[in-house]
C-alpha cells in the first residue's frame, strides 16, 4: 500500500510536504519586526531630543529676560537687548526678539534641534513686585 503524504528523506524535514515553499517565511517576518522596533526608537529619541531643547531654550530665555530685566532696572551695566543676546549666545541659543515695556523685558530665545526644526520659546521679566 503506497503512502501518502511526504515521503521523508535523509537530512530532509519530515513537514517539508506540508510546508511547501514557506522555509524563510520566519525571517521576513523577523526583519519587519526589527524594522518596525528601530523605527520606534528613532521616534522615541526624535521625541526626546525636541522635548530638550524646548527645555533649554526655556531656561536660556528665562536667564536672558531676567539679564535684561536687570539691566533695565540699573542692577548691572549695558543695554538690557544686548545683555539679553549675549546671555543667550553664551548658553547656545539665539534671541529672536527682545521687547522692553518700561522695566519689562519680553524675550523670545530659539535653538536648533536635529532634523532641521527649532525650538523657539519666550519669556517675562520685570522688576519685583
């Protein structure tokens, strides 16, 4: 009586009849896995390194409002704009605007982020009281 099914060979797999033409089928899968998981990461770290420089350039632009705030008020010498530019140039940013309402300094203070975007943020600062 003949068999049916695959007939199994020496160094061959017994299921080979049933899986036809599906050996390497695993690591296609595998390698879309991967793919997918290093596309995460790269978000995830694109996330991450936006979310920092925003942060930086909050703190540089607190410092520089509260350099031109000083100025105004005659706490330290100089222009209050100019004060304000060079307070954000020593920490790695760039001010964008400089605004004084009196004793009021206004900022806004940019910094570049990897991948062509910027982070530009502002801040207030005034004499106490």
């Amino acid at each position: 009586m003949p068999v049916r099914g695959a007939a199994w060979r020496p160094g061959t797999s017994r299921f080979r009849g049933r899986l036809g033409g599906e050996y390497g089928s695993a690591s296609v899968v595998v390698v879309t896995l991967v793919g997918a998981m290093v596309a995460v990461l790269v978000a995830t770290l694109a996330v991450g390194a936006a979310h920092l420089a925003k942060r930086r350039a909050a703190t540089v632009a607190d410092l520089a409002a509260l350099a031109a705030a000083d100025a105004a008020v005659g706490r330290i010498g100089g222009e209050p704009c100019e004060l304000a530019d060079r307070v954000a140039e020593e920490n790695g940013a760039e001010l964008e605007e400089c605004l004084m309402a009196g004793l009021e300094a206004t900022v806004t203070v940019g910094v570049d982020i990897p991948g062509g975007w910027r982070a530009a943020v502002s801040a207030r600062a005034g004499p106490p009281g």
